[in-house]
C-alpha cells in the first residue's frame, strides 16, 4: 500500500491537465514508465522524493518530480531494448504536498522535447498558477461542522 495518495488538479471547468496530458501527449511506453515511476518513487516518498534525483523543490509549495532515463532502470524492470523516444526520457510533473499525505499533480511535461530554460520557466509558472487557483477554491469551500 503506498504511503501517498496522488490526485490531480481539477479547475473549475473540469479539466485536468496533468491527466490529459498522460493520456494525450505521451507514448504510451512513456506513459507506462512515469506511471511506475510515481507509484514505486513517488507515493512511496512523497515530499521526500526532493531528497533524491527524483525531485526538487522550486518554493512556494510546490516540488518537481523528474524521471530520466539513466533512472529508468531504478524504478521500471528491464521489458526488452528501448525506443528512439526513451533517448531523451525527461519527463517533468510539478506537485504539491497537502492533508494527509496527499500529493496533488498540478502540471507535467516532457523536457527532451523541448529542453530550454524558457520552455521550464513557462511550465512551472503554469503550474504555480494552477495551484494557486486550487489553494483559493480550497479556502472558500465550506468547513464540515
């Protein structure tokens, strides 16, 4: 049973992003991968995956999970030779630390596609935004008595 439980930001349309974006724009040989990756890496660690090549933390609440492909062995068992796409496995999924050992998924993207700073800087402010509209929607919900 992992330790974190994973849920993915929702705005107030009902999209989600992070979700869309797995099912979407990723192989599904990367798909695969970064599923794995989250659950063996991710929920097992949570906020302490910044503590290894797995995260780091960017402030304001929010940390990066990253997977590469000189991780890929670590976390996904050895499934025959790899693809031109898993070259340049850089995949990148911000989150956020909350409740009870809960990380929410506010943004996500694949960095060997496009791997400048500009691109990360974008990226991270997309889901600081993102975040920032889920901690105001948090506050105006009404407590249970």
């Amino acid at each position: 049973m992992p330790r974190y439980e994973i849920e993915f930001y929702e705005d107030e349309h009902g999209d989600v992003p992070v979700l869309r974006w797995l099912r979407e724009d990723l192989t599904p040989r990367k798909r695969r991968a970064l599923g794995t990756a989250m659950n063996r890496v991710l929920q097992e660690l949570g906020i302490d995956v910044c503590g290894t090549e797995f995260g780091r933390p960017l402030g304001k609440g929010l940390f990066e999970f990253r997977l590469r492909r000189a991780d890929l062995a670590k976390v996904v068992p050895a499934a025959g030779g790899t693809d031109a796409g898993e070259a340049k496995l850089l995949l990148r999924v911000f989150c956020h630390a909350h409740g009870n050992k809960l990380i929410l998924l506010v943004g996500g993207y694949d960095k060997g596609a496009d791997t400048s700073a500009k691109r990360q800087d974008r990226e991270i402010a997309v889901a600081r935004m993102r975040l920032k509209d889920w901690q105001n929607r948090q506050r105006r919900k009404p407590v249970d008595r």
